[in-house]
C-alpha cells in the first residue's frame, strides 16, 4: 500500500461549495494505474510548491493518455458525506482507487427517498464500497432518444470482484452490473472533482460483434473524443455487462463540470474541428460504425455521496 507522505497532503480544511463533492473512477493506462484520491488528486511529491502555485495561475494541465505515474491500492478513507453536504478537503490522501467494477440503476422516484431508503440497502452487500447518487438533466433528449427506459436519477456503486447484483430490486427501480473492462481509460486528470458525467450504453447489434464494436469505440471514437481535449471532460472508462447482456457495454465520462450538458454539446463540434465535419469520411468514421446500437446517452449532476458502512 502506498501513500501520500504526510508532508505532502492537503492542509486539513473545509469549503461549502455547490460543486463539493469525491473524486471518484479510475484513470487507469496501459502500463500502470494513475492516482487518486477519495476528495481529490494527490499532489506529486516532485513538484515544488511554487510550481503547483504557477500550475494554478497559469491554468489545468492536460494529459491525454496514460502518464507514468505508481501503482498502488489502497483503502479509501472512511468520510461520511451527506446530501449536500461540504467537501472535507483536508482528509487524508489515498493512492489509486482502481474500481473493478460499477453497479448502476435507474429510477423515476424523488431522489431524497432513494438516497434515504435505498442507497443503505445497495452498500450493505457484500463488496459495495460507495455510493453517489445523480440527477438526469437532460430527461427525454430527442438528437439521441433512447432505447431503454428514461428516468430521472442514476445510482452508482462501486463495487469489487466479490459483489453480487442484487435479484429483488423495489418497485420502479432497473439494475446493470458492469466490471472494468481490461483497454485502459482515455481522457486526462485535472486535481478537480468528478461533479458531472455522461452516461453511454451501447450494445453491438450480433453478439459475434462485440469485438469489433470494442475496438471501434477505444481506437477511433473514445480516442478522437479525448485527443479533443473538451473543457469539462476528463477520464473516459470502458465497462462491460457482467452477463454479456444488453446493454453490453458501458462509456463513463467524468466531467469536472456543474454543466455536463453544455460540456456534452460541445464535444462534437470540438472533435469536428480536428477531424473534418459530418460531410467527411472522418467524421462518419468516428460517428457510427455498421455494429453499433445506441441503448443510452444522457448527461447527469451529482447529488449526494456515501461511503459504505
């Protein structure tokens, strides 16, 4: 286990903030796992004060791909945040928290109840370690209309390889389990916390396709979209359905932004820019591929947060 010196860490602090929130996901590359922290990034013990000082005047460093960097895992720190409630800035840092897996579901109920009611249930089993809860801000989207079901808030757990999707789920309550898939996360770090994400399921329309949907969307679509730099965008993470049923694959887009939809807008013309636009092979190329099926694409803010029990 490896952690941050003390030396290093954030002074301890309090900040009300409407975008407080943990940092979570993965920016896992090729040959190493990047790292991360509950509440934020550690910082690099090899850089020196005044130039993290300069780095925040100056502005976000960008990083697309993999960066060299340790790989550790480590617990995450036990840090109780409520419904709104402050980022603890100053808790301790932890290395690299490479989730192996992500359970999500849907519901149309008031989100205060599901938080309240469900979210205790979900991190008492087996293998849960944390929960965040989201609010959909682009109910009924019609340039993508979904094939599942729309609702108005996400859960999502992270959960490692001993968790088991639970069978009995409540009344108007949908459940995914989906593991880490083994090609690396695309995207870059910025030291912000994860506030907003685009949710992406997609399947391939014959199971013998799954492969070529795969190398698709990590080699020309998820790729363009990360070399595209897109302000509020950072960490892009592959899923795969634990069942190899639909929807067989999940994107995970975190975004450091309270505005995930202005930031999803915005992705495509940016991509356009550096490959051509719709009239391109290019484009068309990065767009769609024969085996795609778009199951769901929507944007979501972030709510609450709790650590398991």
């Amino acid at each position: 286990m490896f952690r941050v010196p003390e030396a290093d860490r954030v002074p301890e602090k309090l900040i009300d903030s409407p975008g407080a929130s943990e940092t979570w996901g993965e920016g896992a590359g090729r040959e190493h796992a990047r790292s991360r922290t509950l509440l934020g990034w550690p910082r690099n013990p090899g850089v020196t004060e005044h130039k993290r000082l300069r780095r925040n005047t100056l502005g976000r460093r960008r990083f697309r791909g993999s960066v060299p960097g340790p790989r550790a895992r480590a617990s995450p720190a036990r840090i109780d945040l409520r419904l709104h409630s402050p980022l603890a800035v100053g808790c301790p840092l932890v290395e690299d928290r490479n989730t192996p897996g992500l359970y999500v579901e849907m519901t149309d109920g008031p989100i205060d109840t599901y938080a309240r009611d469900r979210v205790p249930e979900v991190l008492a089993l087996t293998g849960a370690q944390r929960a965040t809860w989201w609010r959909n801000v682009k109910r009924d989207r019609r340039d993508l209309p979904p094939v599942l079901p729309e609702f108005d808030h996400l859960g999502v757990y992270e959960v490692d390889d001993t968790f088991g999707a639970p069978v009995d789920l409540p009344a108007g309550v949908t459940g995914h389990h989906f593991r880490r898939h083994p090609r690396p996360g695309q995207g870059i770090i910025t030291g912000r916390p994860t506030i907003g994400l685009s949710l992406v399921l997609i399947s391939p329309k014959e199971p013998a396709q799954a492969q070529e949907l795969r190398d698709w969307a990590d080699f020309v679509h998820i790729r363009h979209i990360a070399e595209a730099a897109v302000p509020g965008y950072c960490m892009i993470t592959p899923y795969e359905n634990v069942t190899g049923g639909d929807p067989r694959f999940m994107h995970f887009y975190e975004m450091d932004t309270d505005e995930p939809e202005r930031a999803f807008k915005s992705m495509t013309p940016l991509v356009m820019q550096r490959i051509g636009d719709e009239t391109t092979d290019a484009f068309k190329r990065w767009a769609f591929t024969p085996s795609l099926r778009i199951m769901y694409v929507n944007s979501f803010l972030r709510v609450g947060v709790a650590p398991a029990p």
